[in-house]
C-alpha cells in the first residue's frame, strides 16, 4: 500500500527547472507597442505574425501584468512618473475639489392636488 509511515512527514523536495515563459524575451517589444497605446489584441497578433510567438490577448495580458507586479520600479501605465513629454494630467481622488457641503438630490416642487367630486363617484358601476 503506502511506501511510507502515515506518522511521517513528507520532506518537500525542490527540484525541476524554473518556469520561465516564453514571452519573456519580447517584454521591450510589449513595452514599446503598450506606449504607442496598441491594445492587447492587436501587440497578440503582432508578436504571433511578426515574432513567430501565438499567444492569445488574455495570455498577453496576464503575463505583462504579471511582470509589472514583479518589477521594483514604478510603471508609466501605473499613472506614475508621467511619460517624458506629454502633458502631466491630474488622476485619482486628489484631483477633485473638495466638497464644502454634502450634496443633496433636488426636491420635486410641489403639484396642485384636486380632489375629485363626491357626487360624480359611482362605486357600484362596472363600467365606469
């Protein structure tokens, strides 16, 4: 049945050869197509006709992220430092005035109300 004692734990055991993906090399590539503001879609089929690379826009996609997540410096995608030459734009809360006071929806203004005659109800009549 088992090999080893159920009252033993199992060594972890390193081994095998890291994971590196093959994307990898063409990172600069990613990088320059990002900034001439290409979409994910169109830098998968570039690196797949271009680079002899396939790699579907969902795959793309998570693997730059994923390298960014992993990179120590800011990213100029991050909002952070603005690009070299191109207008700083405000983004994120701080570039909202603060509110003096808390908005509040607008009240309806009032509509005349007029009461319907007693004498012309008729309750008893289906067809009315």
């Amino acid at each position: 049945m088992d090999s080893e004692p159920k009252n033993e734990r199992r060594l972890k055991r390193g081994g095998g050869r890291a994971y590196h993906s093959r994307l990898e090399s063409f990172v600069d590539f990613i990088r320059d197509q990002r900034q001439q503001r290409r979409t994910w879609r169109e830098i998968a089929l570039r690196l797949s006709t271009e680079k002899d690379c396939p790699i579907t826009l969902q795959g793309l996609h998570l693997f730059y992220r994923r390298y960014r997540k992993r990179q120590a410096r800011p990213h100029w995608e991050d909002g952070q430092p603005p690009l070299v030459g191109a207008p700083a734009r405000p983004n994120g809360p701080a570039s909202r005035p603060e509110p003096s006071k808390p908005m509040v929806a607008a009240v309806p203004s009032e509509r005349p109300f007029r009461k319907p005659n007693p004498d012309s109800l008729n309750l008893n009549d289906p067809t009315a």
